[in-house]
C-alpha cells in the first residue's frame, strides 16, 4: 500500500510539473512589467483559467512557451518542461514515501508545485511574487488547521501558524539588516515554511531554516570564489530556502513515523 501511495504520489507530481511550466514561464518577468500573455511568437496563450492552466506549448504555433527568448530580462532562462516534471515527481514521492497517509501529505502535494514555481522564477528574474507567496501563506496555515482535524495527523496546527510567524519575523530582521541581500519576497515565503516546518516541530523548524541559509551562504560564496558574481550581487535565496524547507519536513515526516 505504501509503495502505491509513493508511486500515485510520483504520478501526480509528474502531472502538476508539466502544468507547471506554463505559470513558471507567465511569472519570470521583472517587478515592473505585466505577466506574460504571449508565446515568443507573440500569440495570445489561452486557455482554463485565463491561460494559467494547460501545457506549456503555444496552440497556433506548436512552440513551447518556455523558450528563453520569450522576451524574458536578463538572467531569465527557458525552464525545460521535463525537468520540471522530473523534480515535482521526486519531490512528491519522497514527501509520500516519508508522511505516508497521513492527512497532512494531501497540503505538501499541494505546497510542492507552487514552490517550484516559485523557485524557478526567482532563479530567473530574482522575484518571489505576491500572487503565490500571500494565498500559499495564508493556504498553508488553512489547510494544516483542516488536517489537524483529522484523524493520524501527525503535527500541531498552532506550533505550525507560530512557526509562521517566527520565521517570518527572523526574515524581516535579516530584511532590515540587509535589504540588499535579502528581498521581501523572501520574507512572505518564509512565513510559509514556517508553517510547514513548525507543523513537525521547533527542531525540525530550525533544521529547515538553517538548512536553507547554509545552501544559500555557500553558493554566493561559490560564486564570489569563481568570480561569477560580487560580495554585493543580488542573489535568488528562494530556492534554497525551498530546498532547506522541503529537508526539513522529510525529517519530521519520518521522524513522526
């Protein structure tokens, strides 16, 4: 039965990572120009829900919507459709292989494209939008109160919404501290993994947390030494935030096994 779930949990994640590519691609645009609605050859991209959702491949051309010269700034890239697939499955099969089925795996399903998205389009274009960092904020908290309702949940919701609120405060002081380095978009992130990572646990909050800045230290430092970037460039923390969050739930899902 578990190794079902792991390979349903594998199934869904490739489903959702091929979709994903679509809003990843609509989203990677600097802070002051309008979300994509055209493919590179500037046809309108249509579809459910106003064009976010579908494949990422333009209708009339044939062409996929995630090719770099989509009039994307500098630094932005062309997420390839397949390897988005590949990394929403991976995490979503390692996410069911560690909670099992327990009731709060259906929210990690749920968080594991949108942070991919999100990861993606801070890789690109150094942003974290509002339109996804403030609904899987709000989301997140919601969905594990619902879950706390259940039967074998394995977590605490108010640990999970003051866990929120502590990363998030923790954020906003390394904000103020340097503004240049840490952007705001990460601090409305963080409050979503806080709450993931309190569900399970003050200690697996810190582990995830540190996780996340440890990773993010040593590629700026990697970049520095290779000369790829200066002390002062700014940086995409985002995903390693993301990577550190999603390490971190692995470890309390397992650990409340």
């Amino acid at each position: 039965m578990h190794a079902l779930l792991i390979a349903l949990a594998a199934g869904y994640g490739i489903a959702v990572g091929l979709l994903a590519t679509r809003p990843l691609f609509r989203l990677a645009v600097q802070p002051d120009e309008p979300w994509r609605a055209a493919c590179p050859d500037d046809h309108p991209i249509t579809g459910p829900a106003a064009g976010w959702l579908g494949l990422a491949r333009c209708g009339p051309c044939g062409r996929a919507v995630t090719d770099a010269d989509g009039g994307a700034a500098p630094g932005a890239y062309g997420p390839n459709g397949v390897l988005v697939a590949g990394v929403c499955a991976l995490a979503c099969a390692g996410l069911a292989a560690a909670v099992g089925s327990r009731p709060e795996l259906a929210v990690w399903l749920l968080l594991v494209p949108l942070s991919v998205v999100l990861a993606g389009v801070d890789l690109a274009v150094h942003r974290l939008p509002d339109v996804l960092t403030l609904p899987m904020a709000f989301g997140s908290a919601a969905l594990l109160g619902g879950a706390a309702l259940l039967p074998g949940a394995a977590g605490s919701w108010s640990r999970a919404v003051f866990g929120g609120l502590a990363l998030g405060a923790a954020y906003f002081v390394l904000f103020l501290i340097n503004p240049a380095g840490m952007g705001f978009g990460d601090v409305k992130l963080a409050v979503t993994l806080g709450v993931a990572l309190g569900w399970y646990g003050w200690d697996v909050l810190f582990l995830g947390a540190f996780t996340g800045l440890l990773l993010g230290a040593f590629y700026g430092v990697a970049l520095v030494l290779t000369r790829r970037a200066s002390r002062k460039a700014a940086l995409a923390f985002g995903p390693f935030m993301i990577i550190g969050a999603g390490a971190g739930v692995l470890v309390g899902g397992l650990a409340a096994g």
